[in-house]
C-alpha cells in the first residue's frame, strides 16, 4: 500500500502515492550542517509528472526539481543539496499540472566531510595513494572568473575532480592522470 508520508533517514526507500485524496505527499528528515543529500523521486505507474520541493526548517524552499533525473526520465525529479542548517527538512511530492500517480523515493545523505580551504595564489600538495577515500576541498570566489588547477607530478595516476556549487550541484568535472595540468576555469 502507498504511504502518504512519514519520517525517513539517510538511505530511506519508499514507495507513494499522489493521487486526488492526496495531492501533496510530505516526508520529513533530520539533517545537520554541511551534510550532503541526493533525492531521487522517479514515477512508478500513472500519468505522475513529479514535482519535487526541498523545505529548510526555517520554511523556505532550498531547491525544486521536475523531470529532471540523472537518467534522463521525463517523469522524475532529482536534487542535490549541501544542508545549510541542522533541523528537520521537509520533502514535498507533487504532480505537476495536477498528474496522478505512484513514485518511488530515494534519499541518500552523508555527513559533512572534514575538509581543507584552498586560497588563491597558494599550492597546496595532496597525496593520493591507491584506492583513496575522496578528499574534500572548499574555496569562495566572486563573480569573476576563477580557475582551479590541478597538476599530477606522479604520471599516470588517474583521479577524479568533481567541482559544486554551494547547492550541491556539479557545475564542472574532470578526470586527470594523462597529463600533467588539468584546469577548470
């Protein structure tokens, strides 16, 4: 049977319902500062086109999301956010245009990772040994161009960069270990 909400925590599935006795689905989660949450809500059956809103503990709305899934589904919503305070969050499923239908709920959260300020001008050496936990990096820039430069002295050792923005949302990407600079301006 389809919920019509409840709580839920960090790694939660669920299957709902949007239907005319329950337009609005709410689900609520804790969370705390910096913590880092993926929603995934994905139409099940019916004609659901999902609209998604993520609510602050101080009531405004931090992102929405509708039909936009990592996937490519037109049916489905997906949002990102890094957590801007701790309290209890409240996740808001909807039609758009007043569809109908059953969906199914993924939440994913992690902590706030420990993580070191980069500042401008000065390098910063970060070893990378195999099979390395990511590691986490923060800087602020203005509105002007700002460019991050990663440089690989131990040829070839492939990684990863994934840069966010303050929402959560990846604005750049790239993968290293077949030259010596990458950038991402």
């Amino acid at each position: 049977q389809a919920q019509t909400g409840g709580t839920l925590s960090y790694g939660s599935r669920m299957y709902g319902s949007v239907s005319d006795t329950v337009p609005v689905v709410t689900y609520v989660f804790t969370g705390n500062t910096g913590d880092f949450v993926t929603v995934t809500v994905d139409s099940w059956a019916g004609t659901l086109d999902v609209q998604l809103d993520l609510v602050a503990p101080n009531g405004l709305i931090l992102q929405t999301s509708i039909q936009n899934t990592p996937t490519a589904e037109t049916n489905g919503a997906y949002l990102s956010v890094f957590l801007p305070e701790s309290g209890a969050y409240l996740l808001r499923i909807s039609g758009e245009n007043e569809t109908r239908g059953d969906f199914l709920l993924m939440l994913l959260g992690r902590s706030a990772a420990a993580v070191l300020p980069l500042a401008y001008g000065l390098p910063l050496d970060v070893i990378l040994p195999s099979d390395a936990e990511a590691q986490y990096f923060t800087f602020e820039t203005t509105a002007c161009p700002t460019t991050l430069v990663i440089t690989d002295l131990n040829l070839p050792s492939p990684f990863i960069v994934k840069l966010r923005d303050q929402r959560g949302d990846i604005v750049a990407q790239m993968r290293g270990g077949e030259q010596l600079e990458d950038w991402i301006t």
